[in-house]
C-alpha cells in the first residue's frame, strides 16, 4: 500500500468525524406557571378564638325558691323544651320553715285578737282611736306575712315551681333530698330566640375588640354554614381556668344552632385597603418570604414584607405594587431568572 492511499483514508475519516459535530448544548429549561396580578383590595383584620353557644343572660330566667326547703323530685331535665306552666321542681318545706309559718299563724291570730280588743276599748273610751289604729295595722301586717309565708312555703305542704315561660332548661342543678337554702338557685330557664357566643380570647386580642364589631361564629365540626353576629360586650377578666378574657356575640334568632354546641369565632378588629395577593403566591424560605414576578417571559424573584391575611389573601405592605404579575402555581420550583410559561388556571371543581 503506497503513502497516498493511506493519507487518503485519513483524511476522509477525519472529515467524517467532523460531520458528526460536537454534542449540542442542553436547552435552558422552562417552567410552565399560573400567575394573577397583584391589586389594592379591601382587607379585614381579624383576631379569633373558640367558644360555646349559649343562653343570652339579660333574657334568660332564674328560678329560685323563697324559703327553706328539701327537693322531693325533679320531673324536668336540662336541656329539656318547657312550657309554661310546667313543673320543674317539687319540693316540701324545711322542718325550720314549718315553724317558722307555725310561728307567723299563731303571731297573726294574737294580733287579730289584740286589734279587736283595742278596738273596742277604743269605744268604750279606755284606749285612744291611734292606739286602736295602731293596733289594727300590727294586725294586718303580721296576716299579711303569714300568707306569704304560707304562699311560698306550699302552705306547709308540698309544692311544685313552675316554669314562667316557654323556653329551654338551661341549668337544673338540684337532686331528690338536696336541702336549699331560701334564695338558693333552682333552675334557669333560657329564651332559644336569644343566643350568644362566648368566645374566648387572648388578653392582648380582647383589648382591641369593640362592642358591636362583626364577627363570623363557625361550629366545629361543621355541616352548617357560618353565622353573622356582632359583639355585644367583652369581658376582660381572665377565666381562672383557661386564663383566656372572652368575647359575646349576639347571634341572629333563626340560627339554628342548640346552647351547648362549640364554635370558632372571627372577629373584625380593623379594615383598610392594601395590596394583596393570593396565599399560595407566597413562598417562605428560611425567615423570608418572597414572591416570583412573571415578566418578559422569566421570573425574578423579589422579598416581600406580608401583613394581614383575610379571605385567602394576604396583604404585602413592601416589595410589590399593584398590577405586577405574580406566580401563584409553580412558584415553589423556580429560580432568579428561569424561563417561564403561563399556563391556564385549573378549571374550579364542580361541588359534589
């Protein structure tokens, strides 16, 4: 084989090679996004708490008894419908309280006795006319207090209390044998058109709610649609248990919800407009939280300062102005600078 042939063959392999060509540069990856401009929109902020429903107080009931007596049965319930006239409680006067009515009947005859004596030694001149009068009112007074006495005492006998109104027992804290002292509380009766929710609250909360401020009361566990109410007043003395001040909220007549059942509160403490962008614009690395604006077909990314959340908004007070492009989709695989694409936001599903 001559020399020619040889460098021939080369040549040619090397032209081949050089066909081929080097391997081409991987293409810059691009991102395909959702975005939403960002807007100036009205924000409520709001400080919240959980809670119970329960009976209004200013239209709720107490029944106490007036003289010292012992529970002979208890027919009613808590939580129980009532009508009125129904009976709640029967109960029997106290071995002191039949003395005491024992004693007032025997006080009052002595007086009736002395009045008509007086009285007619008034009219045979042997007592003045104001002696007479005097006498007739110790009288009066002391049958006056006998039927009282008698009255809320059953007459010696057993008597019954009974409910004053239509409305729900809300508290029935006495049992057969229980020995009540007068004055002692038998039973509350609440009004179920009068309800409230009692909310409880962090101090610092309590001390920037306002009487008459919205609130938005949801019961846990749900399967109802929350309730519009308003505050009504705010108790800032701790509980001594859960340490916690509390707020009431009136809540509307047909609300539908039973005393008793537990809620969470939202109350509106303050409102103002702000730009704001979608929760799920946010991405929060380490104790920072930024945003990716979309534009020019890149995203860059930007340190925002964010404030208030309400509705799924949250309000960004520095870094982004109104009508910028934000990602809301996506955002959490990008960098300063990558290529992106927008895509079409996922059709809402359709409610079951």
């Amino acid at each position: 084989m001559t020399l020619k042939p040889a460098i021939g063959l080369l040549l040619a392999a090397v032209t081949l090679a050089g066909c081929k060509g080097a391997p081409e540069e991987a293409a810059a990856p691009t991102a395909e996004v959702v975005t939403v401009a960002a807007a100036v929109r009205p924000l409520e902020e709001t400080v919240a708490g959980y809670g119970q429903v329960e009976f209004a107080a200013p239209h709720a009931l107490t029944l106490v008894v007036e003289v010292e007596s012992q529970v002979v049965a208890v027919p009613s319930a808590a939580g129980a419908r009532v009508r009125s006239g129904d009976g709640l409680v029967r109960l029997r006067p106290s071995a002191q309280t039949r003395l005491d009515v024992n004693r007032a009947v025997r006080e009052a005859e002595l007086a009736a006795r002395d009045a008509a004596r007086m009285t007619r030694l008034s009219e045979e001149g042997l007592a003045t006319n104001a002696e007479a009068a005097a006498a007739r009112t110790q009288a009066e007074t002391l049958a006056s207090l006998r039927d009282s006495l008698s009255a809320r005492s059953g007459g010696g006998g057993e008597y019954v209390l009974h409910a004053p109104r239509d409305g729900i027992v809300d508290a029935l804290a006495v049992q057969p044998g229980d020995l009540l002292a007068a004055g002692a509380t038998v039973a509350r009766i609440g009004d179920p058109a009068w309800l409230q929710a009692r909310i409880g609250l962090e101090a610092a909360d309590a001390a920037r709610v306002a009487t008459g401020a919205a609130a938005r009361i949801e019961a846990l566990g749900g399967g109802q649609a929350p309730l519009q109410g308003h505050v009504t007043s705010v108790e800032r003395r701790l509980d001594k248990d859960a340490h916690l001040a509390a707020a009431l909220v009136a809540l509307p007549a047909a609300a539908g919800v039973l005393a008793g059942v537990p809620v969470a509160g939202r109350i509106t403490v303050a409102t103002h407009t702000a730009v704001a962008v979608p929760r799920e614009a946010l991405v929060h690395e380490g104790d920072q939280t930024v945003v990716y604006v979309a534009a020019d077909g890149r995203a860059h990314r930007r340190a925002v300062e964010a404030g208030i959340e309400d509705g799924g908004f949250v309000e960004v007070r520095a870094g982004l102005k109104s009508g910028e492009t934000v990602v809301t989709t996506g955002n959490h695989e990008l960098t300063d600078g990558m290529a992106v694409r927008t895509a079409a936001p996922p059709a809402a599903k359709a409610t079951p």
